[in-house]
C-alpha cells in the first residue's frame, strides 16, 4: 500500500491539512463561542443596570420588613419588568435586603418556583453568596442551577438598587444557558462547512503539487530507462525553478555526460580496434613474406626493424590501458619522496633528442631556479612530462619549437610545456583530459589514442595537484602543471657543506 510517492505525499499533506483545519476550527468555534458569551453577559449587566436605575428612580417607603413594598404597588414599573422579561426571554426577580423576593416576572424562560414561596427565596449556599455580593454593592454574574432553583442552568446578572450610597435592594436576571445553543451549533456548523470548502480546495491544490514534484520523477525514470537503452537524445525539460528543476539539470547533465562517454567509449573501440589490426597485419604479412620467401633475405632486416616499431606501438597502447584502469580503480599507489624536478625534465629531453632533431623542432629550457625540488612520485611525474612532451612533438611540424620551463612560487612548483603547433579548437579544451578523446578525430594511430592527457589528469589528481590548458589555432599550445614544491630547495650537496661547481674548473 501507498508504494507511489504520489499516493504517500497526497495522502500525508492532506491528512495534514485535515488535522490542521479541525484543530483551526474548533479552535474558533471556541473562540467565537466565548465571544458570544461575554457579549450576552455584558448585554446581560447593561439591562439589569437599567432595570435598577428604575427601581432607584422610584419613590422609596421603608416600613421595615415590607422595605420596596411601594415598588410592588407600581403599575408602570412592573409594566417595565414584563416587557423586559418578554424581550430577553429571562426571569427577573426584585429583592429587598431580607432576602424577599418582591417581584418575579416570568418571560419565556422556564422557571421552576419551587424554591420561591410567597415572595420568600428559600436560601442555599449560592444564592447566598449571591446576595451577599450585591448587598456589598457588587455586580455579580454566575451560571448554574442556583441550589436547585432552577431545573436548567442559567446565566444570572445580580446588579444592586442604591438610594443614595446606600444598597436598599437587588435586580437579578436569570436568561437559560440552552437559549444560546442554536447559536452556538450554527457556529459549528458554519465552521464544519468552512472547514469541508477549505479541505476540497487544499486537496485539489495538493493534488496539483503532488503531480508536479512527481511528474519530474517519472520522466527521470523513463529517460533512465531510455538511457539503459543506449538512447541520448530526449533531454528532460526543466518547467520549475527550485530543487526539483535543479535535478533535472543535473539528470540532464549526467545523461550529457554519458552520451559524450559513450561516444568516446564507441570512437576507441575503432581506434584500439585499428591500432591493433593494422599493425597486427602488417607484421603478420611481413612474417608471412619472409617465411615464404616472398622477401628477399637482403630485406629481412627493414622489416623486422618495421616489426619491433609496430611491437612497441602495441607495448606501449596496452601499457597506457592498464595505467589508466589501476589509476581508476585506485589500485596505484604513489611513492612520495623529495627529488629534483628540473633533474628529470632533463632526462626526458634527452629522451626525444632523436625525435626532435628528426622533425627539426627546437627545445628551449628555461628553469627559473637551477633546482626545483618537488614531494611526489618521481616514476609518475616522468610519466606526466613523457606524455606532455611527446603530445608536443607529435603536434609541432617541422621547424616548430617547444618550450619547457620550471618556477616555485611560495608552495607550489609549476612546469610547463609549451609548443608552436597546430593548436586546439576552442570548443574541444573542456573535453581534451577525457578518456579517449582526440581532437581530429581523423588521426589515425600513429597520433596516439586519446589515453595520454586523461592519465596526466588522473595522476595530477592523485598527487592533489592540477593540470591546464591554454592553446591558440595556428599559434600552439601551452600545458601548465601545478603541484607541491618541497618546503626545503637546498640541494643535499650544499645542505652537507659541499660546494656546487659548474662551468668548466
């Protein structure tokens, strides 16, 4: 159940908003209720205050016990309580200061008596309090039953009657709770309904967004599936802006970049493919020729010599592989130590002395400092200046020349190889320290594979160092190396207290 995320977030978000708009609800169905309360008490206490500012208006005659009995005689102001009682459906009772109910005046509320016996309220604990409070000369709101007095619960108002500063009697208002209950569960229902209306629209809104985070996910998973199957070229739109719209980005990013591995992957197959097969056949052919005498024994020798070349050719493109794969699969450790990397760069030179001196290049040296000592791996440091210096030559036509210069500069020891050659289009540089990848793809394998710049660029990684490029068509290029310089440049000779001697002696 609910294994969609589409189910899981519509069903999440909408119990959410559920359990939010009945909390928001009943929280103000509560509110408004009490609202409504406090607004029937203080309408409550201004009609009692009004009904006593009457009875103090009339003319009052103490005869002891009988005190306020010319208020009971009073046509007009009992004509006055019935209105009253008959327009806020109450009961209102006219007290004395002896606890004698002078007046009862029945609305439309219910009023069960049987504690009001010929004028005379029959005291309990409440009622007592409740006269004490008036008699005190405060105004007094409670709710409840009064001892009994009442068979429902009431809402009572108690204001006093002053002649003069002096308290001489009582108006107290009785309205039933229940009369409040249909407002009160109109309230209810209005909120309910509210509540039913905000809950459809927030569904149908969640829904909306629901689809829209996962409908992103579901091409993701199409186009993966399209991806498997070798098939590049649907891209993903990105309809959003957000975190979501950033993924497809990336999606489509990563699909770029497997398109572009798998091109590179598919252009070396044909270029080992041709690297193994025409000198395979070659050779083959040549040993096929001397073996059945179609070579004449005089020429055995040039074609073995063709032969051992082809054979290097083949040593080296497999040695370049299996560099590659252990740098990859990080079986290729380094051996750190401290050497002198003007010292090798020189070796390498001397290397491809022959091969310079062939194609008529000229090598210009410039190390800035007569030693530059570096903490790497010395064999792979050779492999990275082999790489650069032999991609500069093959690209360099006759007459050309290369540059190499070393500089430390605070921590970091810098070399360069630069050349006159052909140079790299603009559009290729991102892509020249990939896998595979050659620039004129029309090379063939005499040019090399495309393996030599991505294992200088995965050494110069391993080493936490970096490798760029700066080239120009028609002018050359120039390739930078950065990694870190040895905190100490002496050189052990002089560290041991030996002079240096150069020139001649």
């Amino acid at each position: 159940m609910f294994r969609s995320v589409f189910t899981r977030l519509l069903v999440v978000f909408f119990t959410i908003l559920v359990i939010t708009l009945l909390v928001q609800s009943a929280l103000l169905s509560a509110i408004y209720q009490e609202n409504l309360r406090d607004r029937q008490q203080q309408d409550m206490v201004i009609y009692t205050q009004n009904l006593a500012n009457s009875a103090s208006e009339i003319p009052m005659v103490s005869l002891g016990e009988d005190f306020l009995y010319s208020i009971r005689l009073n046509a007009n102001f009992r004509a006055v309580l019935n209105n009253a009682a008959r327009q806020y459906k109450s009961v209102i009772w006219l007290a004395d200061g002896f606890n004698n109910v002078v007046q009862v005046t029945l609305g439309e509320a219910e009023d069960d008596n049987n504690r009001v016996q010929n004028g005379t309220l029959q005291v309990g604990a409440k009622s007592r309090y409740l006269f004490n409070k008036i008699f005190d000369g405060e105004t007094v709101i409670m709710e409840g039953t009064l001892d009994g007095i009442f068979t429902t619960p009431m809402m009572t108002v108690g204001v006093p009657i002053y002649s003069g500063d002096t308290v001489v009697g009582a108006v107290i208002t009785h309205v039933q709770l229940q009369s409040m209950a249909p407002v009160y569960e109109m309230v209810s229902m209005t909120a309910a309904r509210v509540a039913v209306v905000a809950a459809f629209v927030g569904f149908v809104l969640i829904y909306g967004i629901a689809r829209r985070i996962v409908m992103p996910l579901r091409r993701m998973r199409d186009a993966a599936g399209e991806i498997a199957r070798n098939r590049f070229d649907k891209p993903m739109p990105v309809t959003s802006q957000d975190e979501v719209g950033d993924l497809v980005q990336a999606f489509n990013q990563m699909a770029e970049q497997l398109r572009r591995q798998e091109q590179l992957r598919s252009g070396f197959i044909a270029n080992v493919s041709h690297e193994l097969r025409s000198p395979l056949t070659s050779m083959q052919g040549f040993a096929q020729g001397m073996l059945d005498g179609t070579i004449p024994q005089e020429e055995h020798g040039k074609y073995l010599t063709i032969i051992h070349s082809e054979t290097q050719r083949l040593t080296k493109l497999i040695r370049e592989l299996l560099d590659l794969s252990q740098i990859e699969s990080g079986n290729f450790p380094l051996h750190i130590k401290r050497f002198d990397i003007n010292e090798l760069i020189r070796r390498v030179l001397i290397r491809f002395l022959d091969k310079m001196e062939e194609k008529g290049i000229e090598i210009e040296v410039d190390f800035k400092e007569d030693y530059c000592y570096v903490d790497a791996d010395a064999d792979r440091m050779e492999q990275v200046v082999i790489n650069l210096v032999d991609n500069a030559i093959k690209f360099t036509p006759g007459g050309g020349k290369i540059t190499v210069w070393t500089h430390t500069a605070s921590d970091t020891a810098m070399i360069s190889v630069t050349d006159t050659g052909t140079g790299i289009p603009e559009e290729d540089i991102p892509y020249i320290f990939e896998r595979f990848y050659k620039v004129d793809k029309s090379h063939t394998g005499k040019m090399g594979t495309g393996l030599g710049l991505a294992i200088v660029k995965k050494i110069m990684d391993q080493h936490n160092g970096s490798v760029s490029v700066r080239s120009q068509l028609g002018k050359g290029t120039s390739f930078v190396v950065e990694l870190k310089a040895s905190k100490n440049q002496a050189h052990p000779a002089l560290e041991s207290g030996e002079e240096s001697v150069t020139g001649d002696s």
